[in-house]
C-alpha cells in the first residue's frame, strides 16, 4: 500500500488532464490483470511485484474518480453523497471476504477465487467505461448554502503554487496523520481485543459494528460538512477518534467496549469521506486530482510505518496500548494544524477585505 500511494501524483495529474473515466477504466483493467496473474506466482517477488500493482491502480480505480464525480455532479449535496459513496468501503469490507472464502472453499483452490476478483474487476471496467459521464466544469453552477463552496472558482492549482500554501502542508499533514487510524488501530484492533481475553467471537462482532458504525458516520458527517466548514468537521472527526482510543484501552472486556468500538468506528469511517470533501473545500476541484495526488503520495509514511509502530508496541511492551496512544496524540496533532489552518486563512480574508 506505502509503494502503491507513489503512484497517486500520476493518477491525479492525469485524471485533471483526461477526466475521470479513462482513469477509472484503465485502472480497474490495471487491478484485473494483477489479480488474473496471481495463480501464476512462484517466488516470493511475484507477490509483491503483483501487490505493488494492484494497490498502485487502486486510487484510480476507486478513491479519485468517487471524489471528482461527486463533486461534478452533486455540488449542493456533495457531503451526504460522498458519504453514500464511500460507504462502498465499508460494504466491500463485509462481504467481499465472504464471498472469496465461499469461492475457496466451493473449488477448494484459492487460484480460481482470484480469477472470479479478476473476472469482478474487468466487469467494473466494462461498466464504468459505458456509465460513468463528466460533466463539464464550465457549464457548471457554484454550489449555494451556508458554507462558501470554492469547488468551481475555475482556479488551476499547480504543484509549485501548492508548495507556497501553508494550507497545503497543514491539510496534507492532518490527513498523513489521519491515514494512521487505518494502519495501526484498525488493522490491531481484533487483536487487541482478543489480547484483553475477549473471545474471538465478540471480537468480530466488534469489528461488524465498527464498520457498520463508520457507514453512518460517512454519511452524517458528510452531510454537516453543507452546514459547516468541512476543516471543523474534520477537526470533530479526529477528536471523536481520539475518545474512540481511549474508550477502548479503558473499557477493557467489559460491555462498554462495545460502547468504545462503536464511538470510535463512527468517526473513523467518516474520515475517508471528509478527506476530498477538505480538498474541494480548500482548493476547488478543477485541480482536484493533481492535490490529491500529491497528498496522496505523503501517506506512503502513514502505510508504511503504521504497522511497524503497532508490531514494535506489541513486540517491545507486550500490548498494543502504545502505539495506540501514540496514534491518539497523532490525531491531536491534526487538529491543531488544521485550527491554525483556518486561523490563518481568516486572517488572510480580513486582510483582503
């Protein structure tokens, strides 16, 4: 996932350049090659060689294209919308392992379950290419509400314009934060939970309504970023996290660890949707995928690090309850940057005005 996020500035200039469809498409077919060649694998590089492929097309394939289309299409209800797209995440985590354990275990070979992946890919390709439509920035009318919608101020941003934004490094460093809850708590909770001796049983049942939570909190959150600025909606979401952590080192077995997994899995599956919303909000969308793609590519120290942070916790101090913590001091970290982000724009404005 680190090597695949270096692919994301690419991704993102491209999709500025061509639109969001060839790259949607090429992507899926990138992804369906990658998996239609895992049955051939021999040595262990083939493994990594076909990983780094696949997760290299993955933003293409998926998390660009959703935060592009939507904004085209829906810019007076892009909050709730985006988070009814990516919800799609969500989905796919609780019945996609499913579906491949059946596969594996009705052709008891686990090459054909990558074959029916690959077959499910090219299928998505076929679809996007002859559904998905752009529309046209120009024809497009500026989103109205309580909120200043910047999506269609018609700016190109270029890289060398972003690196003079002290916006830039603070929202690419909040979401580098951020990408964090992914790698080292959610990827360790099941087994910190069974670490502090619940059953493997309820330990799943946690991870179901952890996921079924973060579905609601996409689209709740999402929907207050037509209310509100979506920086302070961000800002929310990073503290609901942070209650979520230290609920769940606290609760310990009890009942009210289900309580913890809950709060925190709200605010933690609103994070993906917030995170094009806070670029559209910032910086527009005519020049979303080049910014995407350039924050994109920070997170390559977030998937990189954050499950060497968790395994050295474990490793070194016998539980998971550092790294943690660590990540909660992270998420502080975020909202800090991002305050300060908004101060200073505001600022900026009354010097303006």
């Amino acid at each position: 996932m680190a090597l695949g996020s270096l692919t994301s500035p690419l991704m993102g200039s491209l999709m500025d350049r061509y639109g969001a469809k060839p790259i949607m498409v090429g992507s899926l077919i990138i992804m369906c090659i990658g998996f239609a060649l895992r049955p051939l694998m021999t040595e262990l590089w083939h493994w990594y060689f076909l990983s780094a492929l696949q997760f290299g097309a993955l933003n293409g394939a998926a998390i660009f294209p959703a935060g592009r289309l939507v904004g085209l299409w829906f810019p007076k209800t892009r909050g709730r919308v985006m988070g009814v797209t990516m919800m799609g995440n969500n989905f796919g985590g609780l019945t996609v392992p499913i579906l491949i354990g059946l596969a594996i275990g009705s052709q008891a070979a686990w090459e054909i379950a990558y074959i029916y992946v690959a077959v499910a890919a090219l299928i998505f390709a076929v679809l996007a290419f002859f559904i998905v439509q752009e529309p046209s920035l120009d024809k497009m009318e500026q989103g109205t509400g309580q909120v200043k919608n910047e999506a269609f101020d018609g700016r190109n941003w270029l890289i060398r314009d972003l690196l003079k934004s002290p916006t830039f490094y603070a929202i690419a460093l909040a979401i580098m934060l951020g990408n964090f809850t992914y790698t080292t708590v959610l990827g360790h909770v099941f087994a910190h939970l069974v670490d502090i001796d619940i059953s493997e049983t309820s330990a799943a049942l946690c991870l179901t309504v952890l996921a079924g939570c973060g579905m609601f909190g996409k689209v709740i959150l999402g929907y207050f970023t037509e209310k509100i600025q979506t920086r302070f909606v961000m800002m929310v979401c990073f503290v609901g996290q942070i209650c979520g952590i230290i609920l769940i080192l606290l609760m310990g077995s009890g009942v009210g660890v289900w309580f913890a997994v809950a709060l925190f899995g709200f605010f933690m599956g609103s994070f993906g949707a917030l995170v094009p919303l806070l670029v559209q909000d910032s910086f527009g969308i005519k020049s979303f995928g080049t910014i995407m793609g350039v924050i994109s590519a920070t997170t390559v120290i977030s998937f990189g690090f954050g499950p060497i942070l968790a395994g050295l916790s474990y490793d070194l101090l016998g539980s998971y309850q550092v790294a943690f913590i660590v990540v909660a001091i992270m998420f502080g970290v975020a909202v800090f940057v991002l305050n300060w982000a908004q101060e200073n724009q505001n600022i900026k404005t009354q010097k303006v005005n």
